[in-house]
C-alpha cells in the first residue's frame, strides 16, 4: 500500500474513532447531570465521573483531538477498528440502560464518515465538578451540530441495570487501557491518582466522602460487557497494584470522613491512666531529641510514647485547656483509626495519658510487630553522620518516601507542623541497617486539620527546631498561621539534609544556643536559595532533586499559589496538591541511579 493511501484511511479511522469517543463523552455527561438520583444511587453516579475521567484521559494519552487527527498516534493505527467497536459498544450500553431507547440516539451520535470535523458550538454548561481541557474540547467537537438540549432524569434510567452499566464501563476502560505501552499506563495511573485527590480536596461533607469510598471500591463486572460482542475482555479486571491503589484512595476518603466527623461533638474517648503506664528513660540521655520520646511498658508490653509539653492554666476548666485536651484526644482517635492510610507513614496509637506532674501528654505508640520488642526508635536526625552515609539510591528513596508521606496528609487537609528530621523514625534491630524505604513519621503532636476555623496551637518559641520552620511562621517575621506550604518548606529542609547526609545545623553552621541561632534561623531561606548553593545540592544529588528542594522552599507560584492566595481554600489546594504530586514527589520518584 503506498503511503497516501495509508495517510488516508488512518486519518479515516482516527477520524471515526474521535466521533464515537465524543459520543461516549456525551453518554457519560447526561448520565452524571441525571435528575432527581435517589441517595442510595450517589456514589454509582460519583463512579460513573470517575470513569468518565479515565476515558478523557486515556483519550488525550491516544491524540483523541481534532488538531491531531492528521498525526495520529500508534495505538490508534494498530487499534482504530477495535477502538471504534468498543465505543460503539459503550454507547449501546449508554442506550440499552434508559427508557427511552428510539430517542437516544438523538442525544448520543454515532459515527458516520460522511460528517466533518469542523465547525464550533456552544459548550455544554453542566461540566462536572473535576475541571478537564480535554472534556471541552471533546464536547465542542461532539456539538458541531446543533441538537435538542435534554437532561435525562432518573426515571428515564433503568435502576435496574445501572449499577451494571458502571461495573461495564470500568471493564471497557481498563480494557483500551490496556492497549497503550507500559509507560502510558503509568503516566495515566498518576493522571487517576490526580482525579482521587482532587475529589478529596473538593469534598468536605461526611456522606459525600463516603460516596467517594464506596464508588472507588467498586469493581469491573466479571461478565464480558455488551451482548453478542466479538471482544474478549481478558483485561478487564484491574491488576493487584491497582486494586491496591483504589483501596488506598478508599481508606483515604474514609479517613478524612472520620476526621470531619469528629468535630460534630467531643471526642469520646477516655485517657488512659498514668499508674497503668511504666515509663522509661527518655530518649534523650542517648540521643538529641528534648525529651520528645521516652520507652514505657504498657499493659506489659514494650511501647513509645512522644509527648506534648503544655503549660498549666490555674483554671483547669478554661477554654484554651479545653481546646489542648480535645485536639489531644482527637489526634488519638485518628492516629489510632484502622482507616488511617498506610501512605502516611504514621505510627499506630494505643491511646494517650496525661502526665500532671510532668505537665505533658504522652501517646503511647505500639512498636513494629516485625522487630523485637525491645528495640528503640532512631530518628533520622542521629543517623545524619558521614560515617553512616547510606548509598545515594537509598537517600533517593528515603526522600520520596518522605515526599510522598507528606502528599498524601496533605491530600486530607491534614497539617503536620513538625517535620524534620528529629521526627523521621527508624526501628532497626542490632546489626541491621535502617529500612530507609519505610520511614515512620512521628512528631504529630502539633498537627491539625487545615480549615481556617481550626485554632492553632503554636510551638515554642525560640526552639532549636525553628531551622525548620518557614521564615512567615517565626515570631517577629509574621508569625502567621501554619499552612500546607509551610510543612512542604521544612520537607525541603529535611531533603538538603538528606542530600548531604549531615544535619541542617552543620551545613549551615548555625549556633547551638536558639537564641544565637535566630540571625542564622531568619537567613537560611535565603542562603539555602542562593545559586551557589542550589549548585552545590545538585553536584550531591542531581539536578531534578536539586529542583524538587528549590520548590519546596521556594514555594508561591513554584507550587502554583497565587499570590495572597488562601491555601485553605479547596480550588487553591488543588493546584498545589497537584503541583507538589508532579514536579516534587513523582520527580523523586523517577530519579534513577
């Protein structure tokens, strides 16, 4: 075959294939605007936007586009026919699931290679929640030619056969997913990832969130989809990772329901009692920690505690006492909380006690089943000497894990307030060497969720910690509030720690005593920022990790916040979410050595 006439019936395939995806696009937009859904049917809804992303996204991987139909892309050339019969199939399914079947077909086109592909319209004005260039640019496409406008009501849809019309549709998705090479189903499983936490960032509502689980939980229909179709859907179920994944993301929306939750009343749950708690020596006779951690036998067995200093109110009964103890109980819950992610790194907690006469709460943590008993946590901090300097591929991975720990907090609307290396945590029996993949990250007890009504509760200050902490935090240089950006500035602390493998202090020198350190504290930001030193990170661990420090510590418009943007506001952390997720953690994590 000469090569015009392959250029020509591609272009006739691509052409084809773009029509029947824009008209599955429409199938998925008039059910997801259906009026009047029952409660009960919600979270099949949330699934079907759900599904109706992948589709997008899976059709801007594969140039579903009208301005790159005349370059289209391999999958398309070696797929077009099958690609075409899947969409069909799919709109049959669209069709076959409603009432009012003579007229569907009105609503939802069919392709036919008489149409062009020019022409503009009035873009659909009901988009879903989750913005998508690709979803517009589809429906320009599909409105070229003017129809009725409709809204498909519930009693339109045969209930019956809606849940399975969803179960089909992940089915046929996971299926065309499976055409594209192993690096396009990656970069599509990340896109999938973006779509889960932009939904928790946009959805602050208990029974949403658990429409969210529920719809995420759901699975590809074991039955191959369609009636009397010629495709064998032998991908059709998700593979172990991603079934992983969905249950994670799962976890997650149940985990942020949980927290939500908690602030209807006051948090029920008893302390535990002080005699029931044997404490130990505290950390810090052999390690530099303040006091923070101590070893304690509990119900006689070995556990941690950290442990939350407070000052004491003559009234016991005040509001600000009252406050402390609420947040204290409720950090307890949820670090104790069976649906906590495992992506958060964070320890399982047995309950909290208050030590009068210490004038602390101590959380009591349970050790890591898979060492001994008797084994001590080791911070991060301690292990930052050159003698105990591990490979450059495991600090790699040690930074991502961190990274990656801290997007998915965020990813909740979860603030931790104390990241550093002092509470980056390792349980390693003698003789072995730290599982530098699986940090544990302690220090929570300053963490708070992210709403602007959430009243903050300050570290001390000065602190030797303050090195850590964003410049706009620190007294006498705003000390405003805590923020998302400012845990993702002490993540970029601790990666230039982890870059040179020394602590922050020796790299730059700062004075022991806190106060002598405040000029070096207020001029690390800049002095770290500086083109020299940037340099000098990248002669120790690249380029692309070199970048990854100079946006966390960067910030502003290098994580996409606008300027005076108020972060706790839900289209702000979408951005910076997916900021952070893309040229921060993933970059990490494609780093390879």
């Amino acid at each position: 075959m000469d090569p015009i006439t392959a250029a020509g019936i591609g272009l006739s395939i691509t052409s084809l294939a773009l029509q029947a995806f824009a008209g599955c696009v429409k199938g998925y937009q008039l059910f997801a605007d259906a009026e009047d859904m029952p409660a009960r049917y919600q979270h099949l809804r949330v699934r079907l936007q759900i599904e109706e992303s992948r589709l997008l996204n899976w059709g801007e991987k594969v140039g579903l586009e009208q301005e790159r139909l005349d370059n289209p892309s391999r999958t398309l050339l070696q797929n077009g026919n099958l690609i075409i019969e899947v969409m069909l199939e799919m709109q049959a399914l669209f069709k076959e699931t409603t009432h009012i079947v003579n007229e569907f077909d009105h609503y939802v086109q069919k392709p036919t290679p008489e149409k062009g592909a020019g022409g503009e319209a009035e873009l659909d004005k009901r988009l879903p929640r989750l913005p998508n260039l690709m979803l517009e640019k589809t429906l320009r496409f599909f409105e070229k030619v003017p129809q009725t406008k409709v809204r498909l009501k519930w009693a339109m849809i045969k209930k019956d056969k809606f849940g399975s019309l969803i179960e089909k549709l992940i089915g046929y998705n996971t299926y065309i997913e499976g055409l594209l090479d192993k690096s396009a189903m990656e970069h599509l499983q990340f896109m999938q990832q973006q779509t889960y936490m932009t939904m928790l960032q946009l959805n602050s509502s208990v029974s949403k969130l658990k429409e969210i689980s529920l719809a995420i939980q759901m699975k590809t229909a074991a039955t191959t989809p369609g009636n009397g179709s010629s495709i064998s859907f032998h991908r059709s179920n998700d593979s172990p990772k991603t079934d992983s994944d969905h249950a994670d993301f799962a976890h997650l929306a149940e985990f942020k329901a949980q927290q939500i939750s908690l602030d209807s009343g006051p948090p029920d749950l008893e302390p535990i009692r002080s005699e029931e708690v044997e404490i130990g020596d505290s950390d810090d006779e052999t390690h530099s920690d303040d006091e923070t951690r101590s070893e304690a036998l509990f119900q006689s067995t070995h556990v941690w505690i950290e442990w939350k200093h407070y000052s004491v109110d003559q009234n016991p009964h005040s509001y600000w006492n009252k406050t402390i103890e609420n947040r204290i109980k409720k950090l307890a819950i949820l670090l104790s909380s069976t649906r906590k992610p495992k992506q958060f790194g964070a320890p399982h907690c047995l309950g909290y006690f208050n030590d009068k006469d210490g004038e602390r709460y101590g959380f009591l943590y349970r050790k890591p089943l898979e060492v001994p008993s008797t084994t001590k946590p080791t911070s991060l901090f301690d292990l930052l000497t050159p003698p105990n300097k591990p490979s450059l591929s495991k600090r790699i991975t040690l930074a991502h894990t961190i990274a990656r720990c801290l997007m998915y907090l965020h990813s909740v609307n979860w603030l931790h307030k104390g990241l550093r290396s002092n509470n980056i945590i390792f349980f390693t029996p003698e003789g072995k060497t730290p599982a530098y993949h699986e940090p544990i990250i302690a220090g929570f007890e300053y963490a708070r969720p992210d709403r602007p009504e959430e009243e903050t509760d300050p570290p001390p200050q000065p602190s030797k910690h303050d090195i850590y902490r964003h410049p706009a935090t620190l007294t006498g240089m705003g000390g405003s509030r805590s923020q998302k950006s400012h845990d993702i500035y002490s993540l970029g602390i601790v990666l230039v720690e982890i870059a040179y493998w020394q602590s922050i202090d020796e790299i730059l020198n700062v004075p022991r005593d806190a106060k002598k350190a405040v000029p070096s504290v207020r001029e690390a930001r800049q002095r770290l920022l500086a083109p020299a030193s940037l340099r000098d990170i990248e002669n120790q661990v690249g380029e692309v990790y070199g970048a990854a420090v100079r946006k966390c510590l960067a910030g502003g418009k290098e994580l996409d916040i606008p300027k005076g943007a108020n972060e706790t506001n839900a289209e702000v952390g979408v951005l910076m979410q997916s900021k952070f997720s893309k040229e921060i953690v993933n970059k990490l994590g494609d780093i390879r050595v």
